[in-house]
C-alpha cells in the first residue's frame, strides 16, 4: 500500500453493501445502504495527545457519515480520524 495516513488517521477500506432483493425486486446501487463497518489497511503514526490504539487489520464500525471516500488503484477507501471509529470488532 502507498498510501500512509498522517498523524492521527486511518485508512480503511469499506466492507461491501449487502445485496438485498425485495420479492424479486434488485436494489440499484444507489439506494443501497452503505456499509457501517470495514477494515483498516493503514494507520498514522498517532500525536503527541492521542495514541493510535487500532492497527493493521482490524475490522472496525464507524459513524454513517465519517471519513472521505478516496480512490486508488480502483479501489474505494475512507481515510478518517482513529475518533471517528466507534468501535473495534
């Protein structure tokens, strides 16, 4: 990954929408739910007040509206704040 979040950031990348059918019906990806929780790929290196407590690899649930959608590689991220992390699975 080249991709290194700055102080106390994390990159993550999202989990995948969950494909649901009502009665035959498929949901166009624009009215899917997007997803709550993912894993993180890479951390910062924390600052001075707050120690960086998620690592590589955990699966993590964040709020509905945090973080910013970034692209690389074809891939969809969100690099956000380690506080803006609700919890660790």
């Amino acid at each position: 990954m080249n991709i290194k979040p700055l102080a106390d950031r994390v990159l993550i990348k999202p989990a995948e929408a969950e494909e649901k059918t009502l009665g035959g019906i498929i949901i166009p990806d624009s009215a899917k739910e997007k997803p709550l929780k993912g894993a993180v790929v890479a951390v910062g290196n924390g600052t001075k007040d707050e120690e960086m407590v998620v690592k590589g690899g955990d699966e993590v649930l964040y709020g509905k509206y945090a973080g910013t959608e970034i692209e690389f590689d074809g891939e969809k991220y969100l690099i956000m704040r380690q506080s803006d992390i609700l919890a660790i699975i």
